[in-house]
C-alpha cells in the first residue's frame, strides 16, 4: 500500500446529517482505515440524496486513494448513493460489490437488497457500504485484505515502475537482521495499533484470521482458536455448550479489545466470538495478532484472550451425557 495516501468516509443518513440520530458506523470505519496507514479526517456526513454527489464531488477533487460511503444503498426512493457514485466512476470492481454480498448473506437473507457499488474514479478506490453497523462490521473483515492490494494496483506500485536512484545500485549492500528486515528497520515496529475487526456472531468464525491482519510490515503473526473439549474442572462427559451474551456484549468486544491493542503498540488485532449451540470441537473464540515481531504477537494475543474472558458478558451452559448442565464461571 502507498504510504501516507488520504482515505474518506462519507455517511450518508438524513438523520444523522439532522442531528437527529448518532453516526455510529462512521468513527469505526475511520478507526478501521487509520488502522491500515491511511490518513484519515473525521467523517463527512451528508442526507440522502442528491447531497451524495456534492459531497463525492468536493472528496475527490483531493484524489485520495480511497472514498467508502456508508448508507443509502437499500430500496427505499431516497438511497441513492450508487446511482450518485455511479456518475464518479469509470471502472467498476465487481469482484468486490460480490464479496460484500457474500458475506453478508452469511448473516442475513437481507444482504441481497443491497446495491452498493465499488469502482475506480481517477485514481481513487470507491465503495459502498450499508448503512447498519453489523454489515459494516461485516465488511471490514472482507475489505481488510483488499483495499491496501486494490490501491497500489490503481498506482501500479510494482517493482518495474519505480524509479531507480542510479548510485543506489553501485552502493554496498546493507546487511539484513534475523527474519530478512533490513538492518536498519528491524527495530523499528509500527507504533499505531489497529483493531482490525471485531465480531459475535452465530456463525462459524473465520478459518484464516492470520490473513486478515497481516501486512507486509508485519513479521509475526499468531491465531488462537478456543475449542470445545469433552470435560472440565476433572469431570468428563461434555458434549457442548450454549453461549449467551448481553445486547450490548459486540460493543463490549469491541472497546475491551480496542484498549488491549492501544496496550501493545503496533499490533493488528481481529476477534470473534461465537454464540449459541456449540458442540465438542467446534471453535468458540478466534484471536489473531499481527505485529513486527514475535513477543508483542503473543503478548498482545494473551492479553486479549484473557481480557475477553473477564470482561465481556458472555455466558456458557455446559451441557453433559447425562443429561444435566451447569452454568460456567457464574457462583
């Protein structure tokens, strides 16, 4: 991904544009993009409508490397921010549009009424989200990996395009440390952390998390699945467990997880939690930690294992062969 490029977050809501209602998919998305290196302002909040294009208008003009507008997308006579999108965009990503859909059927059959577009416009990636925090939330685990890759093929970042400093090629080589970081970068970590996605889902949690929170900057990275066993505390003959969770535990997820990341500077964190029936060797918990090096991965991966456990109001019902069941951790 191209250093230090701008990236815009457009919330299109009448009732947020009012003051009637909060932003709440704004600040994370933001969070979420600052979190990949962007340089990224607060959000523009626009209504629905012909405001969409006004706004798409003035962001571009500054040509970042990316605009993701959140709202407008449904049926209703006023979502019309890819009708207002369109006008800016001259090649379509489809592949993405598709993606986004995907994941969102996982959650819910509605994902299907979404119209969101994503494209190019000048040299600046374009996408549409919904306007709910749940597909937002959706959304940023399939664009993680995405954006930074779609950006640098619209800058054509690639080897044979960069200029060559002539003397550079008639210096000495610089000795490389352990792990193939040149010498004079290797101590040097990110020091910014980023939450990459949080998520409670009833759903299976995602089986290459490690993906989604590597970077090329990234020399470690470490993925923690907590798996139903068939006994506890001594006593054998589990055969599942049902989780339960308070309405505002996703938000919980998110904050507790948000402050261990800003404990362990540097680190990239995703984390998912599962709720309902689970039987013995289904994945309850999914952790992962990307940071530059091995310690503050696994340090940062401990700590919100840890954290989570204590801090979060999810229950478990543990059930066994014999028929009966005890709550877990509740006196």
């Amino acid at each position: 991904m191209r250093k230090n490029d701008a990236a815009y977050v457009l919330v299109v809501s009448s009732s947020v544009a009012r003051g009637d209602a909060t932003d709440t998919t704004g600040p994370e998305l933001i969070e979420w993009l600052r979190g990949l290196g962007f340089a990224t302002p607060d959000p523009v909040r626009v209504s629905d409508g012909h405001a969409v294009a006004d706004a798409l208008e003035r962001i571009l003009r500054d040509a970042p490397a990316v605009v993701i507008t959140t709202g407008g997308t449904g049926l209703t006579p006023d979502d019309v921010t890819p009708e207002m999108t369109a006008r800016f965009v001259e090649r379509r990503v489809p592949g993405i549009e598709q993606a986004l859909i995907a994941q969102g059927l996982e959650h819910t059959p509605h994902a299907a009424l979404s119209r969101g577009i994503a494209g190019v416009a000048g040299s600046t990636l374009v996408i549409n989200l919904p306007g709910s925090r749940s597909a937002v939330r959706d959304a940023m685990v399939t664009l993680a990996p995405l954006v930074p890759h779609a950006c640098e093929q619209i800058a054509d970042v690639r080897t044979h395009g960069r200029g060559v400093d002539e003397a550079a090629l008639d210096a000495p080589a610089q000795p490389e440390a352990s792990g193939g970081a040149p010498a004079e970068l290797a101590d040097q970590p990110a020091t910014t952390s980023a939450v990459v996605a949080t998520r409670i889902t009833r759903d299976p949690c995602l089986t290459d998390a490690a993906s989604t929170v590597v970077t090329p900057e990234c020399g470690a990275v470490v993925e923690f699945s907590g798996v139903i066993r068939n006994h506890d505390s001594g006593r054998g003959g589990v055969v599942g467990l049902d989780y339960t969770c308070h309405p505002d535990a996703e938000e919980m997820l998110a904050q507790v997880v948000g402050e261990v990341a800003q404990a362990h500077p540097g680190t990239r964190v995703l984390c998912e939690h599962r709720v309902g029936s689970l039987q013995v060797g289904d994945v309850a918990i999914v952790v992962a930690v990307a940071a530059a090096h091995r310690k503050a991965a696994f340090d940062c991966c401990e700590d919100v294992v840890n954290q989570v456990k204590a801090r979060v109001p999810i229950w478990k019902q543990q059930h066994y062969d014999t028929g009966g069941h005890d709550w877990v951790g509740l006196q």
